[in-house]
C-alpha cells in the first residue's frame, strides 16, 4: 500500500455519547446529592450477570472526585456535571474523566471492501445519566455504531444504584 493510500486516523478523544443541550454545573449550584456509593444491579428482563462495579462519589477541596472499582482495576478522577434545560431528558448528567474506553469503531454500518472501517482514537470519560439516586450508561454499542466502555463488564446498559 503506497504512503498516500494509507489510512489516517481520525481524532476523537471525549465521549462521543455526551448529549448536546446540556450545560455544565459548578459545586455552588444546587446540585441533586450525588455524593455516595453506588453498586451494579440488573434490572428486569436483563438476563445478564450483574457487574463487579462500584462507583463511589465524594468531594474533596470543594470539588467532585470518583472512585470507580470493577475486578482487578481502580480508576480515579474528577466528575464533571451537567444539567438540562430540557425536562424530558435526565435531570442531570455526570462525566467520570479520564477513563479510556475499551474499543470504539464508529459508524460500521456502511463498512464494506469499498468503505473500509475509519481508526479512532479511544473516547476517553463515561459520561452517565443521573435521576432518582441512580446512574446509568451504555456500556455497549450496536450494529451500527461498535463500542465497548469497560471490557469488564458483560452488560449493555449499567444501572447502578446509591447504597444506603
């Protein structure tokens, strides 16, 4: 293959699932209280196993920081929030940075030996939704769009709950 027929990586580096419309929140706002621990569940007609996962929030000098533990790996880092304007979407968004995605493929659905599959950079930060004392993300893409966030974790979708 000649130098000029040689793919380019395309850039990516934040999470290409944060949604638009959403502006970002400051610890003076009146936040919900997101601060605590909260385990992996399974949520009816899931039938996969649930996820080693446990995410506690805290704050430390006035500032959200995470710890995000799943089987042999402790990641941590700073939250980031976000709330709507728009109250059909979640009440508020939390990004956990600095945590490198898995895989990520992009767009698949138009790959073919004419159309051959893009490189991207690993989207970095997991961006979840946050109502009623529970977070939850997609850990997983589609058909169409071939992703994984943590490699650790067989579930589609992750809801996890705040302990007690």
């Amino acid at each position: 293959m000649g130098a000029s027929a040689q793919k380019q990586p395309a850039k990516q580096s934040k999470s290409p699932l944060r949604p638009s419309g959403v502006k970002k929140m400051g610890v003076k706002q009146t936040l919900p209280a997101i601060e605590g621990t909260y385990k992996a569940i399974v949520v009816p007609g899931d039938e996969s196993q649930p996820c080693k996962l446990t995410v506690v929030i805290y704050k430390k000098n006035n500032k959200y920081r995470y710890i995000l533990t799943t089987p042999g790996k402790v990641r941590r880092g700073a939250v980031t929030l976000f709330k709507s304007d728009d109250p059909k979407q979640f009440t508020c968004m939390i990004t956990l940075e600095g945590i490198q995605w898995a895989s990520y493929e992009g767009d698949i659905s138009k790959v073919d030996d004419e159309h051959p599959a893009k490189e991207y950079e690993l989207p970095v930060d997991i961006t979840m939704g946050f109502i009623n004392n529970e977070l939850a993300f997609q850990n997983d893409g589609n058909a169409m769009n071939s992703y994984t966030v943590l490699a650790e974790c067989d579930q589609k979708f992750v809801h996890l709950v705040k302990q007690k």
